[in-house]
C-alpha cells in the first residue's frame, strides 16, 4: 500500500523522500522576465514543501511569453538565452538545499503570450485563426519557426542543467503551445506539425526528442524528465481532444522516451470524463508505459485527499497547499501532519513568502477563493482592476 512518506525512485535512479510534488505555479514576480529576489525567497522558502518542486512555466523562446502578466515586475519567467541563467541558478540552489529534487518547467506559451504583445513582440501560434477572447494579433509559425522553438527546447534543457536543476518538466497543458499544436481546434495545418491525430502529436514527440538529446549529452545520468498534460481539451462544442486521443499521446511518449513521470493537470484529480466511470487518472494511467510514473494535480488540499489520490497515481502534486504551508514535506516526514496550515492566517502567511505578486493575485481574483482569503485582502496593494485573473497553476 503506498504511503505518502514512501521513498520514490524514479527510472534513472534519482530518489525523492515523500510521495509528493509541487506544482509549476506562477509567482508574477519576475523582471524583464528575469528571477528577483522575490522569487529566490519565495522558493527558499518551498525547499521543504514537497519531495521535488516544479518551479512554474519558463520560457524557451524570445516570443514564448510573458503571458498573463499585468505589471512590469510582474512577468513570466525566462531562460532562451544565458543570461537569465544566473537568477535561475540561485532558485535551483535554494530548493536543493534540504535534498529535495528541483525540476524547471520549460514551455512556450503560444497565443497565451500576451504580455510580449504589450512589450511589442509577436503572439506565435500553429494556425492563425479567430480567438473571440483574442484581442491581439496573432502570428501563424512557419515550418522553420517550428523546428527553431523545437530546437529552443533542447538549448533550454542545456541551461537548466547547467543551473543545477535536478531535471525538467516538458509543459504540455493548460492550453501553451503544446497543446494548441495538439488541439484539432487550434491546429489548422495540414503539413508535418497537423492534419492527422497522428501529425499534431509531433510536437510533442520533436520537442522530447530534443529535450532527451540535451539530456543525454550534458546531464547526469539520473537526470529526471517530466511531461504535463490536461487530459481533454472541451469547452461546449469546441472539442480540441478527448482522453482518447490524450490516452494514445501519453501512450505513444512513453513508449518512444524514457519519461520519469507523467503529470496530469486537472481542476479535480477524481474527475472522470462524460464517457466513462473511471476517472482521468486511471484512464491515462493505462496508456502511460511502466516504469514512468504517474502524477496528478487538481484539488488536493488536505492529507486525507493526498492519500485519496495515491490509490490512482504514484506521486500527488499539490499546488495551493503548498501557498498556504511551505513545508508539508517535512511535516508529513517528521509526523506532524496534523499542524499542516489549511488556511491563510497571520502564522501561517509568516514564513509562506509569498511574492506581492502572489499575493495581489489571490486576493483579488474570485477564482481561488482559498480559506483564509479574507487575510489575504489585508496585504494586497492592487486594485482588483489591475489584476488579470487566472488560474495561477500552470
């Protein structure tokens, strides 16, 4: 029976010490797309949240963000070139210092990259078409700019290994420039990169080539590599994919690469599709080939609900408990799961770091409505008409 304090060893032989991961969340807290020391504390602080901690959604590209960003000081973290090697290096080294795993999420944001329209660069997507919540335009990739972001993929591996991360994570999900090349939605093409279920899984599969070749060459030999994925993509009669088709990619990954984890992004981990009692997990959990493992984000708050999700998945990713407690990590290891803040207070906010960032984006937007909130409006310095509100979890 798998206990959340079991010792997880992965297929390449690197071990983390609790059946946990943090989820890739923003901190709207860079600058010029360059970590601050907002950042460096922020993640200081999470060393003890969870057996690895995904540091949120990087980019590859020069046009691969910022998206979701309101304020200069606010943006999406970077790493297309060495220079923002430096600020990167100091978060590996800060989440690494109580010998638990860091792993950078590396992504291209795709029409999701407003914030480099604000700054006067161009929105890069697979096919131009009409967003009806688009208002900026959008520039459609030609064959060769494909292969360049493919290419910014494995460069960006080489950095983050050569910051000292202990591996990465390929960000498929969330609707960023994986998925819409997956999405029969989004992707209109009809050349190599769409046309068939099978050519819009090649990003995906050009991208990982990439990401192992970097690997292969310049990391350590248990060098973690991970893949996120929403299992569906439906919203009303816009079906970009079901968890068929997620099911076959996942599948068709894992047989190809030698993936340590596949993690699923979700609102909720039991929920299950409108075509069968079983639930995501489960579902994708048949095509992922053993020995990659199973992660899943979505709604896991508590440590009855960690537990919930292990009969499902191999490792739980928590997201917004880990905001609210920074060490849930070390409190299930030293049996103190019972003192594990649920909520925003006056303690628990004390040693969280949150970033001003953070902090003004979960007090002002209904959708987190965490507990303790209320605490939280106490800090904020933003107006509520400032703030771009979203899902923070990438």
């Amino acid at each position: 029976m798998k206990k959340l304090t079991d010792t997880v060893t992965f297929r390449h032989g690197a071990s983390i010490k609790t059946r946990t991961a943090q989820s890739p969340m923003l901190t709207n807290s860079g600058l010029d797309e360059k970590v601050t020391q907002d950042t460096i504390d922020y993640y200081a602080a999470r060393s003890q949240s969870a057996g690895m901690v995904i540091v949120e959604y990087t980019s590859v590209s020069p046009n691969g963000g910022p998206s979701r960003s309101w304020a200069k000081d606010r943006e999406q973290l970077a790493i297309y070139n060495d220079d923002f090697k430096p600020g990167l290096t100091k978060i590996a080294n800060a989440l690494k210092k109580d010998g638990n795993k860091a792993i950078l999420q590396l992504v291209h944001s795709g029409r999701e990259a407003q914030y480099r329209h604000v700054l006067g660069g161009r929105v890069e997507v697979p096919s131009a078409m009409d967003f009806p919540w688009i208002d900026y335009p959008l520039h459609e990739l030609t064959e060769d700019e494909v292969w360049q972001i493919v290419k910014d993929f494995g460069a960006a591996t080489k950095r983050a290994i050569d910051c000292g991360f202990d591996g990465v994570e390929i960000h498929g999900a969330n609707h960023y420039l994986h998925q819409e090349f997956f999405s029969a939605f989004s992707n209109l093409r009809t050349d190599f990169w769409g046309g068939s279920l099978d050519k819009r899984m090649n990003f995906a599969i050009e991208v990982a080539r990439e990401v192992f070749k970097a690997a292969e060459e310049f990391a350590p030999k248990d060098f973690i590599v991970g893949y996120r994925i929403s299992p569906e993509e439906i919203h009303g009669d816009n079906v970009g994919y079901t968890w068929h088709e997620s099911q076959q990619l996942v599948k068709k990954l894992t047989e190809t690469f030698e993936f340590d984890y596949i993690h699923l992004s979700t609102n909720d981990y039991t929920s299950t599709p409108v075509d069968s009692d079983k639930n995501f997990a489960q579902l994708l959990g048949e095509g992922i080939q053993a020995p990659t493992l199973e992660l899943i984000a979505g709604g896991i708050h508590t440590v009855e609900k960690m537990e919930d999700a292990l009969n499902y998945v191999d490792i739980v990713s928590l997201g917004r408990a880990t905001l609210i407690d920074p060490q849930i990590a070390y409190k299930l290891q030293t049996g103190q799961a019972d003192k594990i803040f649920l909520e925003f207070s006056e303690e628990s906010v004390k040693n969280s770091h949150l970033t001003p960032g953070l902090i003004d984006l979960l007090a002002n937007a209904e959708y987190f409505a965490m507990p303790g909130i209320d605490y939280l409006k106490t800090l904020s310095t933003t107006s509520l008409d400032d703030v771009v509100t979203h899902d923070g979890t990438q």
